[in-house]
C-alpha cells in the first residue's frame, strides 16, 4: 500500500463504521422494542441477549457486565459509553444520545417504553441518513484523495 492510500482508507472506514453502528443501533432499539412489547423481559437480561448480536456495539456487553456487579443500570450504561467513547471516533451526537437513551429506559410503564423507543428511533435515523450521505459523498473521496497522494509521493521518488 502507498504511504498516501493510508489515511484515505482510515478515513472513509471511520465513515463506513459509523454507518454500522448506527445500523446495528437502530437493529438494537428494535430488538429491545419488541422484547419489552411482547414479553416484558427485564432490561438486564434484553442487553445480555442483545450484545452478541450487534457486536458493532460494544457498550452492551460491557453494560451487561456491569449489571452483573450490581451496578445500576443507568450508571452501568453511562459508564459503558464512557469507555466507547474511549475506543470510537463517533460522533458527540451518538453519544449524546446514547445517553439520553439510557437515562430514561426502564423508567416507565410498558406503552411509555415503547413511545421512548419510538422517540430514540428517528434520532438514530436522522443520524444513520445523514452519516450515509456523508459515507455516500466523502468516502470515495477519501479513497481517490489517499491514493493521488501516494501517486505524488511516488512520482516524487522517481
């Protein structure tokens, strides 16, 4: 790989990733949605099933974990997007979110839990369609940008 092909890489995958995780975000809020709708399963045990099947969210399992120490949950939750945060160039707005998402799951009533689902799902895909858009305009552009700059880097040896 050229020295210049690099950075656009690393750049348009950041792109790409966050079209993931916000994906398996939305796949996320569904699953715990229809858990909570048809049988009521305690919050502990949605995220538990739930981390392995959106491993793009990491914040699950880790989550689950602490749970399983006895933490609260809404300390758990905060706390797990606290060490994401550490690992993910996401944006500020994902985990804002995030955290508004998790400070009030589990609070209410049944039909108040699903409104919330449905609140959190159209700011999830505000951000998945503007984070496609930006992946649609600016990750080839990375690529073709990375790759002439490699060609400059190389002709420049010559």
């Amino acid at each position: 790989m050229m020295a210049g092909t690099g950075l656009g890489y690393i750049e348009s995958s950041r792109l790409a990733r966050r079209v993931e995780v916000l994906d398996q975000t939305l796949r996320f809020l569904q699953f715990v949605r229809t858990g909570v709708r048809y049988s009521a399963r305690p919050v502990e045990e949605l995220l538990t099933q739930s981390a392995a099947q959106f491993p793009a969210l990491p914040q699950l399992a880790r989550c689950g974990v602490l749970l399983r120490r006895g933490i609260p949950f809404r300390e758990a939750w905060k706390k797990s997007l606290e060490e994401m945060k550490k690992q993910s160039r996401m944006e500020a707005v994902y985990f804002q979110t995030s955290e508004e998402f998790g400070h009030d799951f589990g609070v209410t009533d049944a039909e108040g839990q699903l409104a919330h689902f449905d609140l959190y799902r159209l700011r999830y895909e505000e951000q998945l369609a503007e984070a496609r858009e930006q992946y649609k305009r600016k990750g080839r552009l990375y690529i073709l940008l990375g790759g002439l700059s490699g060609l400059a880097a190389a002709l420049l040896f010559i």
